[in-house]
C-alpha cells in the first residue's frame, strides 16, 4: 500500500522551518529599520550644528543661534579666548580669531568634545 501526501509530523516541521526563518528575516528587516530612522536623526542633527556653525561664524554678534529643545539639553558650545593679536599693527584689526568646542553631554554624565574649531569675531574696539 502506497501512502500519497506528508504525514502531519512533516507538516508541522516544515511550518516550524518556515516559521524561523521568516522570523529571523523581519528582525533584521526591523533592525535595518531602526538603523535607517538613528542615521536619519544623526544626519540631521549634523546637519543642523554644520548650519549653526556657519551662522555663528557670518553673524557680527559673538553668540550662536539658539538649538531646538531636542539639541540643546544635549549640545553646549564653549568659547575661549581670543588668539593673540599681532604686537606689531600698521591699522587697526577688524577681527580677532575666537576658538571654541562643540560638546556633547553622554548618558553617563560626561561632555565628550564634537569639534574643535576657530571662527572669525568682530571686535567691538575696532572703529
């Protein structure tokens, strides 16, 4: 006697095979997911202190353009000194090199340093 068809433990493991393997497929397709929307905020998030920073540097004012409330509990910019002058000035300097750092506070507490950079300010004394 010929049997024709799968036998109900045959079913039942191909279903559990398939079961996996389509589980394991929509977690990776959620993790790729989920990696896209934390790239996506990174990005903008970059592209918003770049635009921030090319603000702060054109403006005449020494401060930099407010964050929105997502960034600014996150970012601080801290503005040193202004680099020496020039002793020696046939005319009187317009602009003084400012530095300053972009930093980020972490979970943990600590502020770990974005970026490092100079800008051009406009001193008030040069009239």
């Amino acid at each position: 006697m010929k049997q024709h068809g799968f036998t109900i433990l045959e079913v039942l493991l191909a279903l559990a095979i398939t079961a996996l393997a389509l589980g394991g497929i929509m977690s990776l397709s959620a993790g790729s997911k989920r990696l896209a929307f934390k790239a996506e905020e990174s990005l903008n998030e970059i592209l918003f202190l770049r635009a921030a920073l090319n603000i702060g540097a054109l403006q005449r004012k020494s401060d930099y353009p407010k964050y929105p409330v997502e960034y600014a509990e996150k970012i601080t910019i801290n503005l040193s000194t202004l680099i020496d002058k020039v002793p020696r000035q046939t005319q009187r300097i317009k602009y003084a090199l400012e530095t300053y750092q972009l930093e980020e506070k972490q979970p943990n507490g600590k502020s770990e340093i974005l970026l490092d950079g100079v800008r051009w300010k406009l001193l008030e004394t040069a009239r």
